[in-house]
C-alpha cells in the first residue's frame, strides 16, 4: 500500500511540473491573440541575452496613470493598455532601470522610449519591443564629486 500512495504522490507532482513549464513557456512567448489590448517587451543586453528583474515604468500621458512592472526570466514584461475615459491619443513613456545593480546579468544603463497609440478599429496587436541595454560604465557606477 505505502508504495502505491507514492506512486500516486510522484505522479501528481510530475503532472503538476509539467503543466507548470508548461504554462511558464506560454507566459514567455505571447502570442498575437494574448497581446490583444495589451503591450509587451523584451529587456535584454546587446548581446540578446534576457535580462531578468530590470524596472520598466510606464507613464501614461504624462502622469495621468503610472505603473510599474518587471522583467521576467525571459526578460519579459506585459502590461494592459491603458484607456482614459474620454477619446484621445494616448502617449507612453517607457523608462527601463537597472534596480538590482550587479545580480542578474550585470549593471546596465537606463534607457528611455517614447511611443504613441492611436484608436483605429482596424489595427492588430503587435509583436513584443525589443529593449537592449548597454553596460554601464566605471564611471557611471562611482558617485560625482
């Protein structure tokens, strides 16, 4: 009977594993359909390489609404986009900040973006932006006198 249960046990938790990969693969790679109404970004460094817990803020129309995210593992983050209640042209200020100094992958220099969105029925979501971070300097790491 004791090994049965195991059995049992050890089968729930490989299922439980595999449905969880298998969920961690489908969050790392939106498709089409799951960006709709949403906006999505890759942080990664000049070599491509994912860069995990990096700070994105994301301001919309100059303040009206911020909000904070973090890139994943994959060096992805997603967001919902955000709609004022009246009709207007929405603008998105992107600010991406290396919070964890050396930890995961190394320190990088900010980068900021700007981008606009207008209402058009007909548009289609996008695919993910790509932000690559360059490498801080010495310099930039020591504090000014």
């Amino acid at each position: 009977m004791p090994r049965s249960w195991i059995t049992a046990v050890l089968t729930a938790v490989t299922m439980l594993a595999a449905s969880c990969m298998k969920m961690d693969m489908i969050n790392s790679d939106p498709s089409f359909d799951e960006l709709e109404g949403r906006i999505a970004g890759y942080v990664t460094d000049t070599d491509d390489n994912p860069i995990e817990h990096i700070k994105v803020t994301l301001d919309w129309n100059g303040g009206a609404y911020q909000e904070i995210k973090y890139s994943d593992s994959n060096g992805l983050f997603v967001t919902d986009i955000w709609i004022p209640e009246t009709p207007e042209v929405v603008t998105l200020a992107i600010t991406i900040e290396d919070i964890d100094g050396e930890e995961n992958g190394g320190l990088f220099e900010p980068l900021s973006d700007a981008i606009t969105l207008f209402e058009n029925e007909s548009q289609t979501p996008s695919e993910p932006m790509v932000f690559r971070l360059n490498r801080a300097t010495a310099s930039e790491c020591s504090p000014q006198s």
